[in-house]
C-alpha cells in the first residue's frame, strides 16, 4: 500500500488534549490522523506510511519528512512588528502604503512574514488573505499564526489552499487594496536544514506576465512584487525597483492597478 502523501501526529508526549487537538487539525485540513502511542518513533512511518507528517505538540506545530522538519516561527517578522508599533517604518509596508482598514491578498504566503506585517499595519479592522499552494505549508504557517499571539491592534492572517494563479480568477475586480507576490525568484543560497525543508516543499513556479495582470486587475491601488535585488526579474516583469537601503539584498517593485472598465 502506497504512502498517503501527508498526515497528522501527536509529538510524543501523548494526552488526550493533544490527541482531540491534533484530530481538529486533520479534520480542519481533511488529513488523515495517526494515533501515535507514547514515546513511539515517526522515523520508521516517514516513507511508508506517509511521505511527510504534520506533528501537533506542545511547543506548536511542525512538518517532518525524511531528510529534516521545519516548525513555524514569527521570526524577523516579530521584530518587524515590534518596529512598527515603535514608529519605525517597514519597507513593505511603504511601498504598498499600508493603511488602517486597507486588504491585502499576499499570493505567496511561505512563512507568512509579510503577511504578518500587513496584519499590523492594516490593523483591527483590515483583512489580509495568504494564498499557499503547498498544502504541508499551508497547514504548518496557518496552524502557527492561529497560535501566534497577534494582539488587539492586528488583524487575523486568514490563510487558504490555492494556486494563486488560478484564485485570482476567480476574483471579482478591485477586489483587494493591495495584491502582493513574493515568488522564488533567484538561485537559492545554502541555508539551514530547516529552510531546506521549506524550498522542497514550497512553490517554484515563476511569476507570469499574465498573474501580474490578473493582480493588477483585482488590485484598487497597487501590485507589490518581492525579489531579488542583484537580478533583473522585476525588470523582466516590466517593473522598476523602488529606491532602497544600499545595504539591503531584497528589491521591490509595484505597479499601479489596472483602469476601472
């Protein structure tokens, strides 16, 4: 019998809280859910059972598969945050021009570092939506922010399962304030085990001429492209990089929305 491709697990400290609590999670993304028995190895399931594994403990939320496990973490986008609310201003923010009340679809959610940061700056009564293709980082980045503490002056990052190619369709026009993509533009650098977890399992497919057009026409005001600063990929795209720190490896670009018809 062939592997399942993911799964749900408790972590070894097994109770019955955490077992209902990993059960809500396989049934809230319809995975499957394997009773693990107290102190018992995944090593052994990984490739048999199930080629990857999302494991709901204590300490969060993590995917495992054969060569490594990657865990959420608010990471630099903590540290963002806490610049924020400090009055220090945050580049994304800037170039899309961030405001209390705005929406904003980020088409490529991956860690949800942006994501986070527009939830703060839109605040409790914005709405910013993350599109994930991937479904294992899907459930591990939305099971995460669901535990993140975000406080009462951020709004909620609503995270959804879909290529975000053909969601955009789907949209009706002027949808969003902002529409962001942040795809895997340039020759990936040697990184952490962790993050080499991230890249098997993330999204590699370029940003199209024609996506870019389906943002620009659900967008009311701008398109905000991510990337990197030593390539011509937003040039590419017909885009100029925004003026940036001279120290800074990240090179944004945005484009207006398209004309209302």
């Amino acid at each position: 019998m062939s592997p399942v491709p993911l799964a749900v697990t408790t972590s070894t400290k097994v109770d019955d809280v955490q077992i209902q609590e990993a059960r809500t999670v396989a049934e809230r993304w319809g995975l499957p859910f394997m009773r693990r028995r107290a102190k018992e190895g995944i090593a052994s399931w990984l490739g048999t059972k199930t080629e990857a594994l999302i494991v709901v403990g204590g300490d969060g939320v993590t995917l495992w598969e054969p060569e490594g496990s990657f865990g959420f973490a608010a990471g630099m986008a903590h540290l963002r945050r806490m610049r924020l609310r400090a009055g220090e201003p945050d580049t994304f923010v800037k170039v899309a021009e961030l405001r209390p009340g705005n929406s904003v679809l980020d088409c490529t959610l991956g860690l949800g570092q942006d994501a986070l940061v527009a939830a703060l700056a839109v605040g409790p009564s914005g709405k910013v939506v993350g599109l994930e293709k991937s479904l294992a980082l899907c459930v591990v980045v939305a099971e995460g922010l669901r535990r993140y503490e975000r406080g009462e002056d951020s709004c909620a990052v609503d995270v959804l399962h879909a290529d975000a190619h053909e969601y955009l369709k789907t949209l009706p026009s002027k949808s969003f304030d902002v529409v962001f993509f942040d795809p895997m533009f340039a020759k990936p650098k040697k990184a952490q085990p962790a993050f080499e977890v991230l890249r098997r399992f993330a999204e590699h497919a370029p940003l199209t001429p024609e996506a870019l057009e389906e943002g620009r026409r659900v967008a009311r005001r701008w398109v905000v492209v991510k990337g990197a600063r030593y390539t011509d990929d937003l040039r590419k795209l017909g885009l100029t990089p925004e003026p940036i720190s001279r120290f800074s490896d990240v090179a944004w670009g945005r484009v207006a929305a398209a004309p209302r018809r």
